[in-house]
C-alpha cells in the first residue's frame, strides 16, 4: 500500500503502474547470436581474400558484441530509502545496428524534435 503525502522512491516502486528498470539481455537476440557465431569467420574471410573492413565498421561490430553484458562494464545503482541495488550494463551508444541504442536515439531526438518544433512556434507566434 502507498503512502500518501511525501513519498520516496522505493515507496514509487511498489505502485505497479510506474515503469521499472529491466536489464535487457542482448546475449539472448537472435541478431546478437548470429553476430557473435559468425563474425569472427567473416573477418577470417576477409582477410583471406586481402580484404579488410573500415575501422569504424569493425569497432561497431566490436561495441554492439560488448552492449549491454555486464562482463563488460557496469554500474550499480542503490536506491537511498529501500537500500535495493541494481546493475546497469554499459550500453555501446552507436548509431549502426545496436537495436536498443538505435531506438534510445531515436526517442532522444524525436523528444528533442518536438521541444524545438514547439519553442520555433513560440518565436512564430509570441
């Protein structure tokens, strides 16, 4: 049960309609897998045929295979009235494949779209 009046967040985080934090688990994508399996073989093949990838091709692979794995890096984040952690994985923020970093920007810049379209008609207008 809630507690009306001043209310932390651990006491938030019992009401079940506000959104809570829930690690997602790239390692368990299909495009993740598919990556993982047979990227390695792909360079082989490159580098076979003389062929080599951009720089900035193969660290977007790099990062997108390090997103969001703990292994990787995280942080652990402590909420002051419950004492309740969690670990929050790195994420590789690229603009290339990354389907949870890709749709992060893209509600960034939606969100950052509608605050300039609105502030351009206030200047219109005002």
């Amino acid at each position: 049960m809630l507690q009306t009046g001043n209310t932390g967040l651990g006491d938030q985080l019992l009401d079940h309609s506000v959104p809570r934090y829930q690690r997602h688990r790239p390692e368990q994508t299909l495009l993740y897998q598919i990556i993982d399996k047979h990227y390695p073989e792909f360079l082989a093949q490159l580098e076979i045929e003389g062929k080599y990838l951009p720089d900035h091709v193969h660290l977007e692979f790099t990062d997108f295979l390090k997103c969001g794995l703990l292994e990787h890096g995280f942080l652990r984040v402590r909420c002051e009235s419950c004492h309740h952690e969690k670990l929050v994985a790195f994420s590789c923020k690229k603009r290339g494949f990354c389907p949870s970093c890709g749709a992060r920007r893209m509600v960034d810049s939606a969100a950052l779209d509608h605050l300039l379209s609105e502030l351009d008609s206030d200047r219109q207008f005002g």
